[in-house]
C-alpha cells in the first residue's frame, strides 16, 4: 500500500487551512525519467511539489491544476500538472543545466529560472479553463506560488519548498508546506503563523533529519489549535497511453500526416512527461481516422 505522503490541516478556529507533503518519491521518479542535473533537479521537485499541494486542494475528482514557469534563465520552462489528490506530473526544458552554487550553499534554482511569467491554469472539466498568469517574483518557486495567491486568488499565502539533492545527484529529501488564510482569520492566530514561519525555513533538512508530516506540521501550528482532516497519498503519475496518442495523430488532417509521414515508415512520439516512446505506421493512423469518422 503507498505511503500517505500528504496530510491537510485546517486551525480550530477556521483562520487557515495547512497543507504538508513529503515528496521525496516524487522528486526521484522525476530524476528517474528526466535525468536531472541538480539545479534542474531542484527546480522541477519544486514546481512538482507545489502543483501537487495546489492540487489537493481542488473540489472533484475530474479537475486538474497546470503550474508552468515560463523564465528566461538556462533552465528553460518548467511545468508540472496536477489532479485533486496530488498527483502529478512534469518536465523541464533543460534538464542538464547546473548552476554553481549561491554564496549560501544552497543550489541556485532563482538564477536557474530567471524572470519571466508564472501561469496557473484550474480545469474542472467544465467550459474554459480559470487562467492566472502573475511575473516571476524570484524564481525560487515558493515566493513565486505565494505571489500568484495573493495577486491572482487574492488568498494570503505561506509556502515553503524544498528539494535536497545528495552527492550522487539523486534526491536525499524533498517537500513542502501551505498555509493558506481563510476569510474573517483571527488576528491572534495569524500574529501565531507568522511567529512560526522561522521554523518552517529549511523544510529539507527536517525531513532529511527523519521529522514526520505531523510534526513538521505541530511545529508550523506552535501555540494553535488544530485539526488534522485527512492524509492520503500522492504520486508521480502519467496517464498517457497508446490509445490516446494514436487518437490524437488521427486528428490531424491528411496534410499534415504528409508532413509528419514525410520519407517514414513509422514515427516515433515521446510522452514529455514519463520518456514513454510511441511508435506508429501511417497505415493504423488512417485506420483509426476511419474509425472516428
């Protein structure tokens, strides 16, 4: 049975709501079907980890969330899309980019990602999608989510993320924290949050020293009353499938399919998600377009 990784949290009082994951087995799937240099390596478990706790906090089971980073430093875009239990998926432009490391120690996901634009789409399935689109405010990723909340959500927002990436390049601890303000939050309980913040900085290391979900999260809520409402787990999971790309090939036009048949005897598509490669014949593209028609 997979391990619950997730756990949400909502204050006694109904000032905030508090989201903690641990996505370690996130982050190393990731590493497993990106071949991730460390920056890289960071930068994507961040945005894998954000997009999954935005994820969690979407109404049914249809809907799904996409965080994409689009900067102007090495790294390229980074997206990550997300359903309503957390499970997510991603891929980054340049994944071999690695940058030397910021006079702190820490890896230099900020100049990895660069200025630019953070886009957030919710779909719930239903007519077109919600849109927020905010300017990168660090590239860290976490200020960035936080920006994006209060701007486009106008929901005050504490996020931290962290990825640690060990010697060997693979990934040694990785998670995160959200805690979000509700309506009408009580002045004391917020004064409480933001006295606590400090033992949030370095989310990393406490679950690289073996800290557990619910005390990572009793440290967050020092001094507050709390409810712990459920824990489940989240993945890396892609859904793609044969079927589904053969379908979408057989949507294209017949001159299109001269272009993308061009010289070939079959073509090769490779999912940007999970490295999954795909092999069709023009033969059993036209046999679906005639099964679809």
């Amino acid at each position: 049975m997979a391990q619950h990784n997730v756990l949400r949290a909502m204050t006694r009082d109904g000032s905030a709501r508090v989201l903690v994951i641990n996505s370690k087995n996130i982050v190393d799937q990731a590493i497993a079907y990106h071949h991730t240099a460390p920056t890289a390596t960071a930068a994507l478990g961040r945005v894998l980890t954000a997009a999954s706790l935005m994820g969690t906090q979407l109404k049914e089971k249809e809907n799904s969330i996409t965080v994409r980073f689009k900067g102007d430093g090495p790294l390229g875009g980074v997206l990550a899309v997300s359903d309503y239990m957390g499970n997510v998926r991603g891929y980054i432009e340049n994944p071999n980019v690695d940058l030397p490391l910021k006079a702190n120690g820490k890896l230099d996901v900020g100049g990895g990602i660069g200025r630019g634009m953070l886009t957030v789409v919710r779909d719930d399935g239903e007519g077109e999608p919600h849109v927020g689109t905010v300017e990168i405010a660090t590239g860290e990723i976490a200020e960035d989510i936080c920006e994006y909340f209060a701007q486009s959500e106008q929901i005050p927002t504490v996020c931290s993320l962290g990825v640690l990436v060990d010697t060997d390049c693979t990934c040694r601890a990785a998670g995160g924290i959200m805690i979000q303000l509700l309506p009408f939050a009580d002045e004391e309980t917020v004064s409480k949050i933001e006295k606590n913040l400090p033992l949030m900085a370095n989310i990393s290391a406490l679950f690289d020293a073996g800290t557990s979900l619910n005390d990572i999260l009793a440290r967050a809520m020092t001094g507050i009353e709390y409810d712990v409402f459920d824990s489940f787990p989240a993945e890396y999971r892609c859904p793609c499938q044969r079927e589904r790309v053969l379908g979408a090939i057989a949507s294209f036009s017949e001159a299109e399919l001269d272009e993308t048949f061009e010289n070939l005897e079959k073509i090769e598509v490779c999912c940007h998600f999970c490295d999954k490669k795909y092999y069709f014949t023009r033969d059993e593209v036209e046999k679906e377009k005639a099964n679809k028609q």
